[in-house]
C-alpha cells in the first residue's frame, strides 16, 4: 500500500468521529478556529535514521534544525506564525550524550531563529536507530490560512524559489560527496517562514502547501483537494544549480512554497514578492479545469509519468 492509500483508509475509519471544531486531515496541518478570528495550526513530522538521514552523513547539530525546519515548514505553507513545539526522541545507546547535546543544540538555535517555544515531548530510549518526532504549533487569522483545496481554473502556479538541489544533495550524499553545495542544502533546509506569512496576508493568494516531497507529487495535492488540473510549462520549471529538471520536478525536500493566484493580481504579487524578498516568484504554469496534470514543452504536451519523492 502507498503512503497516500493508507492515509485515505484512516480517513475513511474516522469519518464518523467528531472533529471537535478542527478542519479534518488533509492539509499540511490541522486547522483550528480559536477565539478572536484566529485560528492554531497543528502539524507533525518524523525523522528515522535510515529512512531519512543517514549518521555518518550529517550533523547531530544539522539534523536537530532540519527537525524543526521540516516543521515550521508545514506551518508556513498555510500562512501561519510557529510558536511552539513538542519533540520526541528515541535513542539508542549509540548515540550518547554528546550527541544529544549536539542535536539540541541545533534544534534550540533554529527555535529561537523564529522565537519559537520548545513546551513539551517525550524522550526514551532506542533499541536500535534514532527516531526523531516534532510537533509543531502555529497561530494565525482564520482569514489568511491557505489550504490545498483553494485553487481555481485559471490561476497562475508559483514557486518560491528554484527546485532540485535538495534532491542534488541527496544524490551526492548517497555518493559520499558531503560537503557540495547541493549536500550542505539537503542537510539544512531553509522554512520559508517570513514568505508564508506575508503570502497568507495576500488576498491574491488561492492554494498554497510546502514541497517535501516533490512539485510532482505534491502539485498533485493540490489538485486533488481543489478539483482542479494544472499545466506545467516544462521550460518554466526554476532548476536549482547543479540539478537537473527531472530531479527538480520529482526530488524531494526542497522546502519552498508552491501556491496558486488569481491571474489578475498575479503579476502585481509577484513583483511585491521580489521587492520585499529580493527573489522572484517563479510562475510555472497555471491551473485548468479539466482535472489532469499536463507536462508541457513548447506548448507541447510531453507524456511524462513523473512522481515524486516517496518513503513508503
Ligand atoms: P506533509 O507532507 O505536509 O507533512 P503529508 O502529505 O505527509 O503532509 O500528509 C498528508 C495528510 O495526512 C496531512 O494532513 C497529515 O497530517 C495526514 N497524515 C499523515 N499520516 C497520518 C497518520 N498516520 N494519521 C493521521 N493523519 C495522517
Ligand atoms: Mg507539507
């Protein structure tokens, strides 16, 4: 079964329960309307040694930010501000004291980074491999939380930043080539924190979700949720230096948004977005009404069954 199947199923053996004032699963967090026209934002990742990083290949101190990044990651994507987390670790007994301390020592830096609170978790020991879990919270108005499910035909797609070195830096990593450029990314991703924030400010703004685990994978969600389709203009796709244009279409963790706006405002969004970041909105294609996802070159549709990255 794949990731995204077993999700489906556990949707489908909860549909009966309450939802307490919460949107349901779905979305890169949890929704929940709170007093004042606000809203909490709830969003959990885990991080296996094996599964999704190697020891000998990164930092305890790098792997205790990229914890947090991933995180603080899926709150940016709905336009919401981190506040707080929770952090879980299993350790075995390889991993000693030093190590902890390292790995915290990482994980404190990014938090305060984003003045960000660490409230709780939960340690225990590992009989073999680390496991590390975040749960992280986040705060915004209900009114600029952007969900998956928003976009609408005709609306232009946007990136935040170029594609592929993530998945690059994979690559060289697996190769034991550890210290590219593309590997140092991979290592420490970047949450786009301060862009989702002002995104989620932007009425302009429809759709929007982070990409970790590919444009061809996650692009996907989007139009799932919305009930839309989309064409991407190959040639538009922002390839990361040193990567390629398959890897940046289907590699993985890159940690930059991808949101859709309205046609109208688009170009106006994303001259404001290079005027306060200082690098642009890449627009890649735009969304249709006919479900589909069609992979364009020159206008032309190229049939290309690309996927992205999955663990399962
Ligand atoms: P993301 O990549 O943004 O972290 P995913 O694509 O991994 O999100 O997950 C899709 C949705 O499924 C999210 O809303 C997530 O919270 C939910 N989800 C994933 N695994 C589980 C699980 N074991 N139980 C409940 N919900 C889950
Ligand atoms: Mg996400």
């Amino acid at each position: 079964m794949t990731e995204f199947g077993f999700i489906d199923k556990i949707c489908a053996r909860f549909a009966e329960l309450p939802l307490n004032g919460f949107e349901g699963i779905g979305d890169d967090c949890a929704v929940l309307p709170v007093a004042d026209g606000d809203a909490l934002l709830f969003t959990a990742d885990l991080l296996n040694e094996g599964v999704h990083f190697l020891r000998r290949a990164t930092s305890a101190r790098e792997l205790g930010g990229k914890a947090l990044a991933v995180n603080l990651s899926d709150i940016a994507a709905m336009g919401g501000r981190p506040v707080a987390t929770l952090l879980s670790l299993a350790l075995p007994p390889d991993a000693g004291e030093t190590w902890a301390e390292e790995f915290m020592e990482g994980y404190r830096a990014l938090s305060e980074r984003y003045g960000v609170a660490l409230v709780g978790g939960d340690t225990t020991r590992s009989g073999q491999g680390i496991t590390i879990n975040v749960t992280a919270i986040g705060r915004a108005p209900l009114s600029c939380i952007k969900r998956r499910s928003a976009a609408r035909p005709g609306d232009v797609l946007f990136t935040t930043g170029a594609l592929g070195a993530s998945g690059a830096g994979l690559r060289d990593l697996l190769a034991g080539r550890l210290d590219t450029p593309a590997a140092v990314e991979h290592r420490n991703p970047r949450p786009q924190v301060e862009e989702g924030l002002w995104l989620g400010m932007r009425r302009e703004v429809h759709a929007m979700m982070d990409l970790s685990d590919g444009l061809a994978s996650d692009l996907r969600h989007i139009l799932d949720r919305s009930g839309v389709g989309a064409e991407v203009l190959l040639e538009r796709v922002p390839v990361a230096e040193g990567s390629d244009l398959q890897t940046a279409a289907c590699g993985g963790e890159d940690y930059k948004l991808l949101l859709t706006a309205d046609a109208e405002g688009a170009g106006q969004l994303a001259d404001e977005f290079l005027k306060r970041f200082g690098s642009p909105l890449h627009p890649l294609g735009r969304i249709t009404g006919t479900r589909e996802l069609v992979w364009l070159q020159n206008g032309n549709p190229v049939p290309l069954d690309w996927h992205g990255f999955t663990h399962y």
